[in-house]
C-alpha cells in the first residue's frame, strides 16, 4: 500500500518510469519530488537552490518526464525546461 509523505503540499505532476520501476511525484508548492520504488522505498528530491546542482529555485514545477536514457525532466512557469541526469558512480 502506497501513501503520500505528510509534507506534500499539493501534486503538480506524476510519472511513472516503467523502465525502472519508479514512481515520481511533484510538488511545486512543497518545491520536491518524491521517488517511489515498487518496494516502499522512497527519496526525496529538492528543487531549492544549491541541491541536483541547482543555482536556482525552480519557480513553479508542473510537468515531469522521463526518457529512455533515465535523463528526469521537469518543466516550470514560465516555461522553463530542466534536464536532471544520474551521474556515473566512481
């Protein structure tokens, strides 16, 4: 049984990767995105300046995708486009 964690404001955008097996929901108002494996496990993403390599707030997420490369994107107002990538473990 999947549930919401307590701190999401709203839900601006879903995804499911099928791919991987993951789940992502947006929130622009708590300003995260939550990623759900199939077996509970779950990480947060913030969008807030200084975390993914962000110099910047995202102002306003409300669309979230992803490709065949695991390359996340997300799109905000006014239409910005954000791409996020998984960096190679060392």
């Amino acid at each position: 049984r999947a549930s919401l964690p307590w701190f999401l404001k709203d839900i601006s955008g879903l995804h499911y990767d099928r791919n991987n097996g993951l789940l992502y929901v947006l929130s622009h108002e708590s300003a995260v995105v939550v990623v759900s494996d199939l077996d509970g496990g779950r990480k947060v993403m913030s969008l807030r300046r200084g975390h993914c390599g962000l110099r910047r707030d995202i102002p306003q997420a409300e669309g979230i995708a992803s490709d065949d490369r695991d390359t996340l994107w997300i799109v905000s107002e006014p239409n910005l486009f954000y791409r996020f990538t998984r960096m190679a473990a060392s």
